[in-house]
C-alpha cells in the first residue's frame, strides 16, 4: 500500500493489508481517522467479502466483518 501526498509530492510505501486484493471500493472521509477497505478481487479475480480499515495515526489495519453479499 502507497500513499501520495499533495503537499510534499512524495509516493510513501505503508504496511501491506491483511488481505491483498484488486478493484476493491475505499471509503475516506477528510478529518476522520480511519480509510476503509470494501471488498474486491482475490486471487484468480474471485469475489471477496473482506473488509479492513487504516489507522492513519498509528499505521495500522484492522480486519473488519465480512460483507453479507
């Protein structure tokens, strides 16, 4: 996971989420602590249910529950 910040114009790498995935909905909300991880792709493009969200103060993921759908 990498992140870009405007202010400075510099790329930095952050730790991996629990579950790697692709076309995956993320969720951001200015001010708040928290961007969260909806779904996506696995391995060999199957649906996936997990969810995760980052700490942006402490660098940290946490798994979240699964989606129902």
């Amino acid at each position: 996971v990498f992140t870009y910040q405007i202010s400075t114009s510099k790329v930095e790498k952050k730790r991996d989420m629990h579950v790697g995935r692709t076309s995956f909905a993320v969720h951001y909300d200015y001010g708040d602590r928290f961007i969260y991880v909806i779904g996506g792709n696995g391995k060999g493009g199957k649906t996936m249910k997990h969810t995760e969200k980052f700490d942006v103060f402490n660098e940290r993921w946490t798994t979240m529950p699964e989606l129902n759908v």
